[in-house]
C-alpha cells in the first residue's frame, strides 16, 4: 500500500471505526504506525530553503513544513518515510 491510497478520516464520526470501514485491526498499525504517539518532526536546526521550496535540513517541503502540526501521524510517516 503506497501512502497516497491511504485516505483516513482525520475525526472518526460516531458509532464509526476502522474495522466498520472494512480496515482489519491487524492492518491498523501499517495506517497508524504511531497510535497514541506523536510522530516526531524530523527538522534538525538546519532550516533552509532550495529554489525549489524543500528544505536543505529535513527535506520537507514549505507547505508540509507549514502543516507538520495539523497532520495525521500516517501523513507525517509517509513523509518521514519520503525523505529518508
């Protein structure tokens, strides 16, 4: 599964879970590798941009720079896995 198919719902509605989305628990943890855990941002104090908008430090882009803290832990593990 690459990390663009998956497409989670950020606030689980009532009465709704992961395995009623036919998501299998035993699969939850390739979704939600950190559960309950912070995926940590992988900045290293080396805080400059290419032309190109990615960062020479952590190799993240501005915009996902910009929205590190308002992401699921499944975004934030696809691009720590991206920038590795």
């Amino acid at each position: 599964m690459y990390c663009a198919e998956i497409v989670m719902p950020k606030y689980m509605p009532k009465g709704l879970n992961y395995e009623s989305m036919g998501v299998p628990a035993t699969e939850l943890n390739k979704l939600e590798p950190s559960v309950g855990v912070e995926v940590k941002s992988p900045c290293n104090g080396i805080c400059t941009l290419d032309i190109q908008d990615v960062c020479r430090g952590c190799k993240r882009t501005r915009e996902e720079i910009s929205k590190w803290y308002v992401m699921s832990n499944t975004e934030k593990q696809c691009i720590i896995d991206r920038v590795k």
